[in-house]
C-alpha cells in the first residue's frame, strides 16, 4: 500500500498490486518454518518465536541458549 499524495485523498491509503500479491501470504508458520522447526526440536534445542532482540527487530526463531 502506498499514501496518495495531494488532494482531497491525502493520507489515505490506496491498494497498489504488490499489497494484492502479497495480501495472502503467511507472515507465521509457514510449511518450512514449521519443518525447520520440529527438527531443531528433534535434535533437543529449544527456542522461543517471536522474540525482540533490538528495538524495533523481533525475530522469528531464537535460540536463547547459545
């Protein structure tokens, strides 16, 4: 999505074709996110989802152990 710039539109947001492409698409728990995931537990790691590890840049997948 895109801000409209100028007129009476200013400040709202308009559907552009790369929000429509990506409209559908999981941001979690995607088939090799899951796959990738029951392995490292597999091999006995545990992890956390999901976790901040800066301001502002939460990861996905952590190992809070190493």
């Amino acid at each position: 999505m895109t801000r409209a710039s100028g007129g009476p539109s200013a400040g709202q947001w308009v559907s552009t074709t790369k929000s429509e492409h990506l409209r559908g698409r999981r941001a979690r728990d995607t088939k090799p996110e899951v796959t990738l995931r029951k392995a490292v537990h597999r091999l006995g790691l545990r992890f956390r989802l999901q976790r901040r590890v800066a301001r502002r840049c939460p990861a996905d997948f952590v190992l809070p152990r190493y």
